[in-house]
C-alpha cells in the first residue's frame, strides 16, 4: 500500500500473480477514493461527483461525541431506511464508471468520468492535470451530509469495504469534516454574511 492505496500489481503480486497481476497490454483501473464532507461548510470541488447521504436518518443520542467511525454508531446509521438502497447505488455507479474507463482504449484526455469533465476541466486549471501515466489515478468522490461526521462517514466506509471485497483498487476515504464542530460552522456562517 502506498498512501492508503492498494495498487493492481501489488494485489496481483500477493494472489501470485507475477510483478504486475495483469497482462501488461490491460492498463489497470483507477482507484477511488471517497472524500467525505458536511454540506454547511461547502461542497469539495475537486470530486468528480458529490452525493448527497442526507436523505438518511440522523442518528440520535448515539452519536454524541461519535463519529461513523465509531463500529456502533455506524451500525445504527446504515441499517436506517435507505442506506442499503445508497450504498448499492453508490457501488453500481462506481463499478459502472471503472467500466468506461476499461472501455476506454483510445483514452481520451484519460477521463472515465466523460460525463462530468468539469473536474478534468478544474483540476488542469488549477496545476493538478491527472495524466493516465503519471501513477495510480485516484477517482474521487464526494459523499456528503450535513456536518460530514456520520451519515457520509458510514457510507463511505461501508462502500469502501464492498469494492475492496470485489476486488476494485481503492483508497482510505478522507474525512474532510469529520473533526470540525457545529460551532464553528455557525461562525463561518455569520462570518460569510458581514
């Protein structure tokens, strides 16, 4: 693993796949990474996607002083009604998307998301071009709720988990919001407002 990235060829080498695991004409997929966010301190603009987790039940007086890190609270959150419904989603358009991107032998401007090259677009601008060559491309995704300490933050675990289990490249989720407080939301607000 480099950085929270378990690489094609570092998966192949531990199935006993030789140095590589997969033939070297096949380019291996990205990997995806889920960036989860609270809505009240701005949407990330340096996901392909967000996807909005707050139509979920906020748990209750479990999650005082929890994160969905926490095993239980994560529990209570994702079996709340629609979570199974999200999380299946989440991994169908994830899978779907690693699809194109193998599809995608010509490799134009190395963009599986094609639908969505605005990222592409946003990140060239801003010194951060993602060339196919240039080491293990990272998908990002947003997934976010309203603070981001519990709903994304279980979802993005538990998605996490199901693509690793079927065997897809994947990086540690990153919790942009995780340690930020409700306070200072209130004061970044007012601030914006003067």
């Amino acid at each position: 693993k480099r950085g929270g990235v378990a690489t094609m060829a570092e998966e192949g080498e531990a199935k006993g796949g030789g140095e590589g695991g997969a033939p070297p004409s096949q380019s291996s997929p990205p990997a995806v990474q889920f960036l989860t966010f609270g809505y009240r301190f701005g949407q990330p603009k340096d996901t392909v996607r967000n996807i909005n987790a707050r139509n979920l039940k906020n748990p209750g007086k479990a999650s005082v002083g929890r994160t969905g890190l926490n095993p239980r609270l994560r529990s209570e959150v994702l079996s709340s009604p629609g979570a199974e419904e999200l999380c299946t989603r989440i991994f169908k358009l994830v899978v779907e998307e690693i699809k194109k991107y193998r599809d995608d032998e010509s490799g134009a401007l190395g963009d599986p998301f094609n639908s969505i090259g605005e990222a592409r677009v946003r990140a060239e601008e801003d010194g951060r071009d993602q060339k196919r060559n240039s080491g293990p491309q990272i998908i990002r995704i947003g997934i976010g709720c309203d603070v981001g300490r519990h709903r994304s933050v279980s979802v993005a675990i538990e998605v996490t988990k199901r693509l690793k289990k079927a065997g897809l490249t994947t990086a540690d989720p990153e919790h942009r919001d995780i340690n930020r407080s409700k306070i200072s939301s209130k004061r970044e607000r007012d601030r914006k407002r003067k």
